[in-house]
C-alpha cells in the first residue's frame, strides 16, 4: 500500500546543543596509517547509541541491518543477539562487551560505532536511569507502528508462538500493563505483559523531556502519567515508523537510508534497509 502521509525522518536535538554526527565522507581504504593516532573512547562515550524503546516494532531488524555497516558493533559478535545488561543493572558485564571496542576510529580513519539493541530502553525504569547516569550523551534510535497492528503483533507472537495454552480475549486486554503501570495495572500480568497500553509510545518518549511537560493540555495527552522523567539525557533521537522500513518507494526508502547514515555518522552509501528473515 502507498503512504498516506509524507514520511518524516526525525532528529530531535535540543537547541543548545551544536551537531555532534556529522555525515561521513568516503575514506580510501588502501590508505593505511601505520600507528593510529585516534584517541580511545572514555567511559561516557563507550557507546554512540541504542536501538530500541518499543517491542514489535522492527527493532530487529534495525539492529540486523546496522550490525552490517563497516565499523559498527552492536554489542556482541552474534548479530542478532539484544543487550539487557543495563535493565539488569550488570553494568560491569556491560561495560565487558566493549572492552575491545575502545577506540573512536580504525587505522584507516574511518569512525567505528558502537551500539545496541533493546526494545525496552523508553519503558524500564533501570534502563533509562543506568544511561542518563552512564551513557547521557548516548542517541537513541526509535521506531513506532500503529497501535491496532503493535497489538496485533504482541498478541500472536505471545500467545501463537511463545505460549499456546492460553489464548485470551482481547477484550480483556485494553488497558495498562507491566512498564506503565507498576501497581495500578488494568491487565493481569498471567496476560504475558500484553495489552493496548503498550502501543501508547507518545507516554514513553515523554520521558525523554523533549517538550516542557508543563501545561494541562499536555497532561492530558499522556493520561497525567507517573513516570520518571529523564532530563539528564543530552543525546538525539531519530524516530521513524516501522513501513518506513519497507518501503517500496526507491525515492522515499534512499531518502531514509542517506537520513539515517548521516545521524549515524557513517559514510554515504554503506547502509542497505533491505532484510529477509531466514526461513
């Protein structure tokens, strides 16, 4: 199907703060420089950045087609592979990860990127405090779906192929769950965490502090939610929506490509969108 609106590419950044990614730029690759002379990254900047915020919204497929750009790791050698060390709070198996990852550049010069994949970095109470305290520089790659299809998703997924023995009304999933409700939850947790409320990403990305959060109107919005806001955060935010993606438009879908290479830093041309799941 067509889009039925222009997609937009978003890279949030707050107006005090100047560009750090800067569109990469075509290094020579016969070009070898005998002692690198690029520094080693310090503890605040072991990581450049972190995919994920919401579940069944192609996060793994962002994170498998990242994973393929030269120079970028994704936490582990296995590509496929999600980091939760952060909501765990295992900082130091985190922080093991990356220990052979230090430096900022390549002999070559070219930028090496690290990153990761979770879907819950917006919505876990210890994700978002281990990187404001960490990592509060870190940008963030978020991708969203309509709400209907997100619940969907989570539904078949949870109950066709985690666990068949209970198969509920979806009726009786519309309301709040695990995250974003804590002790006031409108849907028991025997439902496996799914529910209508995790589509509601707007309450999510609030707690980012990307908007003043102070009038009623805005309150309103975001159901006069309880949790934590997280102004400690300075990175930038790249949202998309999951067609984007998929998309079929060679016009639009390069225009995404180039968007995204250039929030990465990477060089022009080096990033393909193109995934098919092995059988």
């Amino acid at each position: 199907a067509e889009w039925e609106y222009d997609p937009c590419i978003l890279t949030m950044q707050r107006l005090a703060k100047s560009p750090i990614v800067a569109k990469g730029s075509k290094v020579d690759d016969s070009t070898e420089i005998e002692n690198n002379p690029f520094p080693t990254r310090n503890r605040t900047a072991m990581v450049d950045f972190a995919i994920g915020a919401f579940a069944k919204c192609g996060t793994t497929t962002l994170m498998m087609t990242t994973a393929r750009i030269p120079g970028v790791f994704m936490g582990s050698n296995d590509t496929s592979q999600e980091v939760h060390d952060l909501r765990l709070n295992r900082y130091s198996a985190f922080k093991e990860r990356y220990k052979d990852h230090m430096k900022t550049h390549d002999s070559r010069g070219r930028r090496l990127l690290n990153g990761f994949k979770s879907p819950e970095v917006l919505q876990s109470q210890s994700y978002l405090t281990n990187i404001e305290k960490y990592f509060p520089n870190i940008d963030l790659v978020v991708s969203v779906r309509h709400p209907v299809l997100h619940f969907q998703s989570a539904y078949n997924y949870k109950f066709r192929s985690v666990d068949q023995s209970i198969h509920p009304n979806p009726l009786e999933l519309i309301g709040d769950c695990d995250h974003d409700c804590i002790d006031n939850c409108t849907v028991s947790v025997e439902r496996k965490n799914v529910c209508t409320g995790k589509g509601y990403f707007h309450r999510a990305l609030s707690r980012l502090y990307l908007t003043p959060l102070n009038t009623e109107d805005e309150k309103d919005l975001l159901d006069h939610h309880s949790r934590s806001i997280h102004p400690g955060w300075k990175g930038r935010l790249f949202l998309t929506e999951l067609r984007q993606l998929s998309d079929r438009n060679t016009t639009r879908k390069n225009f995404w490509e180039r968007t995204y290479e250039n929030f990465l830093g990477v060089e022009t041309g080096v990033y393909n969108s193109t995934f098919e799941r092995s059988p």
